[in-house]
C-alpha cells in the first residue's frame, strides 16, 4: 500500500486532470523534499537522546550500509560489463536507498520499538551527502578527463 498507493494515485491523477498535474509537477520535487525534511526531523528529534548516546554505533552502521551500496552497485555494475555512465548509476541507485519507504514501514509496523525508524531517519540523511561527493567526485573526474570546464 505504501508504495502502489501513490503511484496509482499519481497515474490517476495524471489521467484526469493532465494539465493540473503537469503544473503541478514543476513544484512537486521541492515538496517532497520538504516532506521527508519534515519526517526526518520529527524522527530525529523524538529520539534526541537515545541518537546520541548512541550516535557512533549508528553513523558507523549507516556509513557502512550506504558505502557498501555504492561501491557494491558500482563493482558489480562493472563486472557486469556495464559502460561507466550505467555503473555510475547504479551506484547511486544501490547506495540511496529508500529511506523514506524505510521510515514508513519502522514506524507503521514496529510501533512498541520507535527507535526502529531512527536508521532510517539518518539514513536519509546519509545518503544524500554521500550521494552528492559521489556525483560531485564523478564530475571532477569526468571534467578533468575530457578536459571541458562545466
């Protein structure tokens, strides 16, 4: 439900008012964002003291998860034979993971354990800062290589 929901939402939504929606569509990325700002937040700030009694246990736990994402996506993307652009894609894909979805399901199913939802919470976090050196360190590479200044 968490996941078809929405997007049978959004299909329908598309169908019957198309123009409205794709209005709508310029502004819809910035609220998402805004969203998952919002949960993560409250999440974080409902366990303030339990993340940082045990902060270095859980940043080295999501560290790990995200960086084994990436470099995994991207060796097997390669061993695969996959051209660089592709293994650098599913990189990204492998290393951010759904921590939105994540969050969602801690919260809905785990409801006795909420600490359950706090790596997700930082992971979301986590993931867009490693997502982004990884993109930003890709690009150096790629404009060092060809020689063009972006």
């Amino acid at each position: 439900i968490i996941v078809i929901l929405p997007i049978a939402a959004g299909v329908g939504v598309n169908h019957l008012f198309g123009k409205a929606a794709r209005r709508v569509a310029v502004v819809s990325p910035f609220v998402s964002v805004v969203f998952i700002i919002l949960i993560v937040g409250y999440i974080l700030a409902q366990n303030r003291d339990s993340i940082l009694e045990n902060w270095r246990m859980l940043v080295a736990a999501v560290l790990l998860l995200h960086v084994a994402g990436f470099g995994l996506g991207y060796g097997l993307a390669k061993l695969m034979k996959f051209d660089e652009q592709s293994s650098r894609t599913v990189s990204i894909e492998v290393g951010m993971q759904n921590s939105g979805l994540g969050t969602a399901l801690a919260t809905e199913h785990f409801t006795a354990l909420p600490l359950v939802a706090v790596p997700c919470a930082v992971s979301a976090v986590t993931h867009c800062i490693i997502g982004s050196i990884a993109a930003g360190v890709w690009r150096m590479i790629n404009t060092r290589s060809t020689g063009d200044q972006q």
